[in-house]
C-alpha cells in the first residue's frame, strides 16, 4: 500500500488554509492543521478532510511566539507518532497570518511587532525547528505579496517580502536534500483574513474587482486547489519561485 504524503499546514483551520487542507486531502494528502484559539474550528476542518478521504489532527500554535516552538515540536513528533506510525511529513505550508491596515505615519511599533513575529521571525524560526522532521525531497510554500504597492499595507507587505527572499534561500540550502521552496501570492481573497474586509466591504469588494483582470475579487477556492497542484509530482521541478495567483491584479 502506497505512503500518503503528510502535510503540515498552519493556520490550517480557517480560510485559505482549511482549503487547502481540503484539496490536499482530495488528492491523497493527509494533514496536520494548527490553530490558535479556535479548537471548534479545527475540529469541524478535521471533519471535513476526513469526508474528503484523508487523515488529519489538529495542533494549537501561536505561530509568533516563538518561544513555544520547541514544545509544538514534540506535540508533532509525538502526533505522526500516535496518528501514522511515522517520525517525519513531506510538506510544510507556512499559512497562518493576521493582518493589518494603516499607513505608516500611524503604525505602532507594536503592531509592527506582532506583524513581524507572525510573519517574518516566526515563519523562519519555526521552519528551521521543522526542518529535521521534513523528509528529503519534501516541499516547503509560504505565502508573499510584495509586487505591487497598497497603501496602508506598508508593514505587512515588508514581511512578505522577506519571506520571499527568505524562500529562495532556503531553496538553494536546502538543494542537497531535494527540498523545494516557493512563495505563493493569493492577492485580495474574499475571507475572513484581516476582518473579513475584501468579503464584506462591498466597496473593497468593488475595488478590487476593478483592479483584476478577471473582473472579481478571489475566493479560497481559487487558492487552494493551486497549492494542492504545486505540491504533486508533476510541479517537482518548480523551485526558489514566487507565484502570484490573483487573477491577474494591477497589471
């Protein structure tokens, strides 16, 4: 019997994330999914991947707090252990995020903060402490947005354009074991992320239509099927690549 892929998803209970899951689990790939406070969630997301024909468990993270890191760590080894019979999974999907919508005359440096422990420090302090549990020839996607510029998104964009350099350098230390790194750039997306704003804000909803070329604003279904491709034996060659799949914004 064939091995299914393990993914680790965070954030993986809402929104893009939980999508994501979904289409993994509907092309052979089971699924870790954290979550930060929302246990219900996770649990109803677990269900609905297990609908689809996969396996899952649910880890809480505050994938900014970096300090936790070590601990979560054992909860996952001890989670493939007790749930799959293994030590290692194959792809790690750097998801979770907050957001945030303010010029940068009126940022706070504590808003500045939490933007850059969730985005920035934790996304490369948690993937260096999953690294010895990725299997050689695995795959690690984050998400980026940094080719155009929004205002009021000064703070967030800068984290994503880090996490962008930060891939292509993992993609070329990470060569020797067949580990393939790349960014992903949703766009405007009609979720729950950041308040719900592009979903429920017809305004913003409008606006951002405008400026893509297929005429509407992003749904997660949109997203995760992309992601679920990126991840299967036929894009094995795709590498230290940004990927924007927003329908065509500001272009």
């Amino acid at each position: 019997m064939t091995t299914r892929p393990i993914a680790l998803i965070t954030g993986g209970s809402r929104g893009l994330g939980r999508n994501t899951a979904l289409n993994l689990a509907r092309k052979g790939v089971d699924v870790v999914l954290t979550y930060r406070s929302r246990a219900d969630e996770a649990k109803t997301a677990i269900a609905e991947i297990e609908a689809a024909g996969g396996r899952a468990a649910a880890l809480e993270l505050d994938a900014g707090a970096v300090a936790s890191f070590p601990a979560f760590v054992e909860a996952l080894k001890k989670t493939l252990h007790e749930t799959w019979q293994r030590d290692r999974f194959d792809y790690l999907l750097n998801n979770a995020g907050t957001g945030l919508r303010k010029p940068i005359a009126e940022t706070t440096q504590e808003e500045f903060d939490t933007l850059m422990n969730i985005h920035l420090k934790g996304v490369f302090f948690l993937t260096q402490a999953l690294l010895p549990l990725i299997n050689d020839g695995g795959r690690i996607v984050s998400s980026g947005l940094a080719r155009f510029s929004v205002p009021g998104s000064a703070a967030y964009a800068m984290m994503k354009g880090g996490v962008e350099v930060f891939t292509r350098y993992l993609a070329k230390e990470l060569a020797a074991r067949r580990i393939t790194a790349n960014t992903v750039a949703p766009g405007a997306i009609a979720t729950d992320f950041n308040g719900g704003h592009v979903r429920d804000d017809a305004e913003i909803n409008r606006v951002v239509a405008d400026m893509t070329a297929l005429g509407r604003a992003g749904v997660a279904d949109d997203i995760g099927p992309m992601i679920a491709s990126l991840l299967s034996e036929d894009n094995r060659w795709v590498n230290a690549q940004r990927i924007e799949v927003s329908g065509g914004m500001n272009i």
